[in-house]
C-alpha cells in the first residue's frame, strides 16, 4: 500500500482531481487512499499542464480576435479548468482582511459563502492584471509567461503550506500545512527548477516575485489570521502567480 501511495504517476492523478476540474477517468485512479500532502510537491507539474492548455488557445486566438479578446479567452479556459478553486481562496482572504477583524472572528468571515466587497475588488484587479500582461506577450515570451506564472504559482501553494502554521482543530488545510516538511518543499522547487533552462533571468525574475510575494501573505495571515487555512494556501497560489507573471512579463 505504501508503495502505491508514492507513485508518481497515481500521485500526480489524485492532485489533478483535487487541484482542477479536469476529468479523471476511473479507471485510472488509486485503488488505495493517496495521502494530499504526499501528491502536494508535484503541484508545479499540474501548473504546466494548466499553463500548456491555456497558452496554447491563447496563441492560436491572438492572430483570429488580437491580444486583448484572446487573453480572456484564455482566462476563461483557465478559470474552468480549475483556477477558481484558487480565487474562491483570494476573495475570501481579501474580505478576512478587509474586515479589520483578527483570529476566529476574520475567521468568520472568511467562512462566509457570500462574497463582499472586498473580495469582489481583489478578483476584479487580479483577472484585469492577468489578462493586461498576458495581451502585451506575443509568440514565445506569452507562452514561456504563462508557463512560469502558473508553475511557480503552485509552487507558491507548496511554500505557503511549509512556511504556515495550522492552530485550529479542524479544516481542509490541516493536514497539509502540518505535514508539508522540508522534503516535500524540495521536490516541489526540484520540479518548478525543470523549467529554468528555458529562460534563466525570467525563471530566477518570477521565483523572487513568487517567493517574496508568498512568504509576505503569509506573515500577515499568521498576525492577522493566527494560521495559514486552506483560503490562505489559495490566496498564494494566485498572488504568487500573479506576481510570476508580472515579473516574466518585465523580461520578456
């Protein structure tokens, strides 16, 4: 059964059914239970599947409806396929925050299933941005942008997880933010690093942004917050590809 639970190939299934919407056929998944935390290091992976299906209709529409039209085709593509699950973390962390409340009673808030004001501007801005930069990269640097962004972005989602503390009894993010140790967060950089040789100044560009932009969330959902819940890790996932993304785009 251990054996099992670390093959990649089953490992990297069970993270595409918990990190996107794409189908996995049944047949093809884990007879035994995979453990989140063990599949979590290959998310940079998923980010590149994600990246190749998005800038690939994003080149293909650029030359048929121009830049800007065929970067929202894109995000489209990309919100569908299992970036939502990430956003959903965003706004809710932005109405936390925008709240001025701290510990269980932010907590509350983020809880809420109704989205406010705050979590409405932080998505607004974000998908502007995304589809802005994405528009102004044509060829090559669009689909190299795009790919970094969303690999390093999971790899953020990794970071979040070692860097945070999980102080409540109970949640979706428990057990990832308790179990993801130094190891785990090696595998995750060994494998966001496969794609380095592609652009070295871009690559090393958008893993700072990534980084810094990770570890800065971070510390403030630890002050404000008290933990790093699953809302968190999904707030990272996208500040920290969005931030990939504007700093590749500066180098393209």
């Amino acid at each position: 059964m251990a054996a099992e639970r670390l093959r990649p190939d089953r490992a990297f299934l069970v993270l595409l059914g918990f990190l996107t919407t794409l189908p996995v056929p049944s047949r093809l998944w884990p007879r035994e239970p995979v453990p989140l935390v063990d599949a979590l290091p290959l998310a940079p992976l998923v980010g590149a599947l994600l990246a190749t299906l998005t800038g690939a209709l994003y080149l293909l529409a650029r030359p048929l409806v121009g830049g800007l039209p065929a970067a929202w085709l894109a995000l489209a593509l990309y919100v569908l396929c299992g970036w939502s699950l990430h956003l959903d973390g965003l706004s809710d962390l932005a109405d936390g925050l925008g709240s001025h409340k701290e510990g269980d009673a932010m907590r509350a808030v983020m809880k809420d299933s109704r989205l406010g004001g705050f979590g409405a501007l932080a998505l607004v801005v974000t998908l502007g941005l995304w589809t802005s930069l994405v528009a102004s990269l044509e060829g090559l640097h669009a689909f190299r942008s795009l790919l970094f962004a969303a690999v390093l972005g999971r790899f953020g989602l990794c970071l979040a997880a070692w860097r945070g503390s999980y102080p409540w009894e109970s949640g979706l993010g428990r057990s990832i933010v308790l179990s993801f140790d130094d190891g785990r967060l090696l595998i995750a950089l060994a494998l966001a690093g496969l794609f380095l040789p592609l652009a070295p100044r871009a690559w090393a560009a958008a893993t700072v942004a990534a980084v810094v932009t990770v570890l800065a969330v971070v510390a403030l959902a630890e002050k404000r917050l008290g933990g790093t819940n699953g809302d968190v890790l999904g707030a990272c996932q996208v500040l920290a590809e969005t931030a990939a993304l504007l700093a590749a785009a500066a180098l393209a």
